[in-house]
C-alpha cells in the first residue's frame, strides 16, 4: 500500500499550493494552521491568528469496500424479467450489493494506537466483501484531533470496477481541501492504497459523511452514514451553572451530554441538555442500480427511484432489532444482532427506548435523494439545532448565542443533506411494560405496503417505561 501522507509535515504554503493543483512534497514542519474563520459562528480574529492543531492523538482506521446486506422485501422484477431482488448473487440471508465502510479500528489496536501506515493484517485485508450499511456511526469531542486512515481494499464482487474512495464530512468547516474528500479539488485513495485524512472539530453537532468519489454511485450504493461532534462544555459546564456532562464524569444527576455550548443553565428553555441520545440516519435504495453494479450493469442515474426507504440502514420493522457490532477478533467480521445473522452487515438499531422525563436527544440526518417528513406522534419535539448549527440567532462576537430561534414541532421535514437535532421529553407512564409511540416518515409512500418491496420504510418506535426501569445510556442508539 502506498500514497501515504503525514499530516504533521505539511505547512500552510504547501497547502495553498495543493489547493492549487500542485502536489508538491511536503517539507514544513507547522502543524496545521487554523486560517480559515468560521462564516456562522464566530471566532476572534486573534485567536484564530494565534491557533495552531494539535498533532492526532485518535486514530480510526476506515475500509472501503463491497459487501451485501438484507432488506424485508418480495420478489421485485424490472420490466425485461430481471429479478432485482432479492439479488440471484446475494448470499443467503442477504438480498442487496453495497458498496460501503466498515470499521476496522479494534483489529488495528484501538483508537489510541497509530494506524500502520500500511496495512497487511490479514484480518484487515480479508474484510473486503464485508462492508456495512449504514457506514459506520462515528463521534467526536470538540478540540479533538483525529486521524481517520482509509484503506482502499478494493472491490470482491467487480474486480474489475477499480473505482476509489474517499471521506467527506458533509457540512464540516474544514480548514483546507486536502482532507475534504472532494476528488476534484483534493486526493481521492485509490484501490490498493491507505490515506490518513485529519480532523479537528471545533463546531459541535450532527454531520454526516460519504465516499464523494462518483458521488452519485457510491453515495446511493451505500458509502455514507453520521459523525457528529460533542461540544466542550460536556466537559466543563458552563458558567450559567450547567454542570460536566456524565459522559465526561459527571455526577449521575447530570445530564448525559448537550447538544451545543449553549451557556445557559439547565432550567434555562434554550438548554439544550439531554439524558439519552439517537442517530436516526435516513436514504432510500434504487434496486435496479444495486443490481446493476452487482451484475456489471450500467445504470442511467436519472432513472433514480426510490424501492426502499431505510433509517439507520434498515426498513421496519428490522428498524426495532438490536444493535449488532463489536468486532469479532478471530475473524475480524462484524457480530451480528442476538437471532439476526443477516443484519450483520446492518449494526445500528433505531429502537428509541426512554424512561418518563427523560430528554431524549434525535439527531435527524437524511442523505437521502427524497424530502423526509419525520413525525412523532403524540410528544412534540424541540428543534434546537440545525445542520450543526445551533437555533440561536448572531449574539455577541458574532456567535450563535443570540435570540432564541428554536421551535417546537411534530414534524420535522429534511432535504437532501440536512440534519436536524431535536428533544423530546418522555411522557409520563407508571406501571409496567411500556408506552409505544411511532416516529415515521409522514410521506406515506415511504410506508410501503405490507409483503411490498422495503416493508415497512422509514418507521421506528418509540417506547416509554417507567421512570427508573432503564438504567442510564452509556453510547448512542442503546
Ligand atoms: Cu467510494
């Protein structure tokens, strides 16, 4: 493997000249500079003038690949006979080819450990074919400096395809294009090859990331999925009195996190504290186009349907399985949800689970071709922030601690690229048991058809016990 870069070595004249086109080698020894000013929140010019990233001290390591996952569906046939899906090709249990990212950090010795720069684990290497939809969830603390490695393993099923990858945060104020995955403007990670990107979040909230290579393909064939960012006050509170989030060692009174640095108390209408928290991602599959890259097919993209709605990868009822994930270490493959080996390749459960009072975080990406209507019926939801920007209007410094622009809603409509964060507050319920209330994409075509093509769509529950019989959330979407 090869095509290795150093992000520590690059200094701010290089990157202009790569910004430029030239791919010069790297001589400097700046770390990276912080030069660009933020557009929606502030940031004082002398600070920024000042501000130099930290070397990564977190490492994850990205594989792109191929690999097939399992949607609820009949038999769909195209109209010269083909049978689309489930996919003749698909092995047992699954019906559909992807393209995607699969996580293989815990085989490269965890987050702590630098990413070799050239990867020959043999576990690593045996993961093409293996990938997961949707991509893995990932997230960050503001201030955090990161190395994601992506390691192009190439294509098991089209050897012939020898398409690259890359990473790009959606929404995300990069400092430079280098590391923004637009493969026009910066490098893309040919097959064969690893490329460490660098991040340092310093905007806290809800983004979401995809393969920007052939973007139109490899985005609707499966290469996209969260990253959001926590913000600092989880670790300091605030000086309204909001105390450390228990996710940075708060008392277990505190709240679990915050959404922003919203600065005021806990009381405080605009606090934008919560006790749990879920990734609800949203996209819809065109069949014929997954089984036109499975079978060396062409597809003309301006035919785009929509066949399956899908939140977090999966169409209901799937949505409601436990999450699958964790690494097995022998084989180096994803463990699939308990009773679920064909949603291995699809670990992220949207199964929202609350105890009465709690505020229960959902942060809403749709990445999507189609315009959401996501509905909770019956328990409004308090939009605090939108596209990582907090609902505040321009205040002091030019930071988004201004007026109070938040709303309350019970449907919340995402287009194509837009995230939403939102709270709800659980309603009351005693005894014992639970109270379910649906959250669903209010476009109803979404909701397909009992025994039709993606059963079920864009639908998930909501299911309220008790307060105290659920212990506290310790990671998203559990
Ligand atoms: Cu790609």
């Amino acid at each position: 493997m090869k095509n290795q870069f150093d992000p520590r070595k690059l200094n701010r004249r290089d990157f202009l000249k790569l910004g430029g086109g030239l791919l010069v080698a790297a001589a400097g020894t700046s770390l990276l500079p912080r030069w660009s000013g933020k557009v929606l929140q502030g940031v004082s010019p002398a600070s920024a003038a000042a501000y130099q990233s930290p070397a990564p001290t977190i490492y994850r390591h990205l594989i792109g690949s191929d690999g097939w996952i399992s949607i609820p569906m009949g038999i769909i046939m195209n109209d010269l006979g083909a049978q689309l899906g489930p996919d003749p090709l698909a092995p047992a249990g699954r019906t559909t080819y992807v393209f995607g990212f699969r996580d293989v950090t815990p085989l490269d010795g965890g987050p702590s450990k630098p990413t070799a720069s050239t990867t020959t684990n043999p576990l690593i290497l045996a993961q093409k074919g293996h990938v997961q939809h949707s991509a893995p969830l990932m997230y960050f603390d503001e201030n955090d400096a990161i190395q994601i490695t992506l390691s192009n393993l190439g294509l098991a099923v089209r050897p012939d395809l020898t398409d690259p990858h890359t990473i790009h945060w959606h929404g995300f104020r990069n400092a430079t294009p280098l590391f923004d995955g637009v493969p026009e403007m910066s490098i893309s990670v040919g097959r064969g090859a690893d490329f460490p990107y660098y991040y340092h979040p310093t905007d806290p909230g809800t983004y979401m990331y995809h393969c920007h290579n052939e973007d139109v393909e490899h985005v609707q064939m499966g290469m996209d999925g969260v990253v959001f960012v926590r913000p600092a006050q989880n670790k300091t509170g605030n000086v309204a009195g909001a105390p450390v989030a228990r996710y940075n060692g708060g008392a277990s009174t505190a709240p679990l996190g915050y959404v922003y640095n919203d600065g005021v108390a806990l009381s405080d209408p605009r606090s934008t504290a919560y006790d749990r928290e879920f990734v609800i991602f949203l996209n819809e599959f065109w069949a014929q186009s997954h089984y036109d890259d499975a079978h060396i097919q062409v597809s003309d993209w301006s035919d785009f349907h929509a066949d399956f709605y899908l939140m977090n990868g999966r169409s209901y009822p799937d949505t409601l399985a436990p999450n699958g994930g964790g690494t097995n270490m022998s084989t180096g493959d994803l463990i699939p949800p308990p009773g679920r080996p064909d949603l291995e390749s699809q670990p992220l459960s949207s199964l929202i689970r609350c105890n009465a009072g709690d505020k229960v975080l959902l942060r809403f990406v749709n990445l999507g071709y189609t315009q959401p209507a996501m509905k909770l019926s019956g328990i409004p939801m308090h939009v605090v922030g939108k596209d990582a920007t907090p609902l505040r209007g321009i205040g002091s410094l030019g930071l988004r601690d201004g007026a109070d622009t938040s709303y309350y809603a019970d449907t919340i409509y995402l287009g194509a690229g837009e995230s939403y964060d939102a709270i709800f507050t659980a309603p009351p319920k005693t005894g014992v048991g639970y109270d379910t209330y649906l959250l669903f994409n209010n476009s109803l075509g979404a909701l397909n058809k009992p025994g039709a093509s993606g059963l079920g769509g864009q639908m998930t529950e909501v299911r309220v016990y008790a307060a105290g019989t659920l212990s506290k959330q310790s990671a998203p979407n559990t």
